[in-house]
C-alpha cells in the first residue's frame, strides 16, 4: 500500500500548497508561478540528489529520459497552460470540476496501456470522482454567471487529459529510473518548456521572478507542493497502477474541504461533507485487493 499511501499524501501537500499559494498569485501571473514552480522545485530536487547521490540511477537509460521530459512537457507546460486558460474562461470552481474528471481519463487510458483492475476498485474510484464532484459542485453552482464558454470546457478537458497523459508518461518513465532522479528530468522539462513561453510573451515576467520577494511568496507553496508533493506522486506512480495513483491524486479537494475552515473560517456546506465522506469511502474501495 505504500504507492497508494504516497498518493494521498501528495493530495494532502498540495491542498496544503494551494493555501500557500493564495497569498501569492494576486501578485503573479499563471505562468510566472508555474514557471517558478517546476524551476526551483527541480533545482531543490536535484541539490537533493547531488546531497544523496545513492538516490541517483546507475545509468541514465536515453528512453526514460525521453519519456520522462515529455512527460513534463506535455503534463506541466502544455496541460498547465491548458488549465490556466480555462479558468479565465470559466472561472476557477467550474474549471475545477471539469478539471476532476481526470481520473476518468487515466483509468481509460491505463485500461488501453493493460493495466486491469478488480470490480471493487472500479466501484471505488466512480464513488471518489463522485465524491469529488459534489464537493466542488456547490461553489461551482454558486460562481456560474450566464453561459459557460464551449472554448474554456474544451481547455478544461484538454488539461485534464493531459494530466492523464503525463501521469502515464511518468509511469513508463519510471520503470528504469528512480523517482528522485525521474521528479528532476520532469520538472526540468516542464521548466524549460515554460520558460520559453514566458520568454516568448514577457520576458519582463521572468526578471520578477528572480527577485528576493518572489522568494518570500512562493518558495514555501513550492517546497510542500512541488519538491514534497511531486516526488510523493512520482513515487507512488513507481510503486502502484496508474488508474489508482491518478484516482488518489484527485482527493486534494477533500483535503481542502478540512484545511478551509481553519485558513477562512467558513463551514463548508452539508453538500460538500456528503461528498467528502463518499470519496473517504471509494478510497477505502479502491485501496482493496483486486
């Protein structure tokens, strides 16, 4: 169970680092804070290795390094870009919950690749995305305003898909190299591809970043979500099937639901509480033996 367990704790860190980042992304663009997301958190992953070089692979195998960068390139950079620009379409709870569906995504696309799994584990992970929804849905509910814009669903689905795509990219990735190693090339890709969007639209924007406020504002939500929370989901890609990590990964709303009270002082709705105990419940489901 220790690929499942890394799986919700990398959940918990980033419903953690969300509240981290809050304070921070009224004063950055998207793509500043996901640029200096995946730069420092693959820096602090690589100090990592250079500190405990036994973590590094005995050889640096050109397939898994192929593998895992596109796998930053098409998770990090193309489906970040993807899901920021959804939510200046849709809004942040709508895209959210479009956004959740991508477990949907991974099982199938694990289930073309073979991976199979029990009865039990299906019924658990369709009553955590059920779960998952219900939570999202009453704020969702709450911030639509006309119409939703076809344009920003398309962008929502898009960066969920490649989510899954990225998740399972990973997962081939990692099978010659160690999470460690694998976390630093997928995070150095998904940097150096963002850095030349940035570069492209504002190279001001990049400048910003280098200053010591940056630092003050975002290395705290980079150092619980990026370097702890990717290295967890890494792992857990390493040491379970891709369909359960990717269906564990989407509980960060439930976690959220928990932190919210503490961080706002608002209760969040019997709605939410519904969903979250369903999703509590799949997980259980899903973390049976097939």
């Amino acid at each position: 169970m220790i690929g499942e367990l890394a799986a919700l704790l990398a959940a918990a860190t980033w419903a953690a680092s969300a509240m981290l980042y809050r304070r921070a992304l009224p004063h950055y663009g998207p793509h500043q804070a996901n640029l200096y997301k995946t730069t420092v958190g693959g820096l602090l992953i690589w100090l990592t290795l250079l500190c405990w070089p036994r973590a590094a692979p005995s050889a640096w195998r050109a397939s898994s390094l192929a593998t895992l960068s596109l796998s930053g390139v098409v998770g990090l950079a193309i489906g970040d870009t993807f899901y920021f620009r959804a939510m200046q379409l849709l809004g942040v709870q709508r895209t959210v919950v479009l956004f959740s569906l991508s477990p949907v995504f991974t099982l199938a696309l694990a289930f073309a690749t073979g991976e199979r799994l029990g009865p039990v584990q299906l019924a658990g992970a369709a009553l955590t995305i059920l779960g998952i929804q219900l939570v999202l849905r009453q704020d969702a509910d709450r911030e639509a305003r006309g119409r939703p814009s076809r344009v920003g669903i398309l962008c929502a689905l898009a960066a969920a898909l490649c989510q899954s795509l990225g998740l399972l990219l990973s997962k081939v990735g990692l099978a010659e190299m160690g999470a460690l190693a694998g976390t630093g090339v997928r995070l150095t890709a998904g940097s150096l591809s963002l850095l030349v969007l940035v570069l492209v639209h504002s190279p001001r924007a990049v400048r910003e970043l280098i200053r010591p406020v940056a630092h003050h504002r975002l290395l705290p939500a980079v150092v619980v979500g990026t370097y702890i929370g990717v290295f967890l989901m890494m792992y857990a890609l390493q040491h379970a099937s891709a369909g359960i990590t990717g269906t564990l990964l989407a509980t960060t709303p439930i976690f959220s639901l928990f932190l919210t009270p503490l961080v706002d002082r608002a209760w969040p709705p019997a709605t939410a509480w519904l969903g979250s105990a369903l999703a509590v419940l799949g997980v259980a489901l899903t973390l049976t033996n097939p």
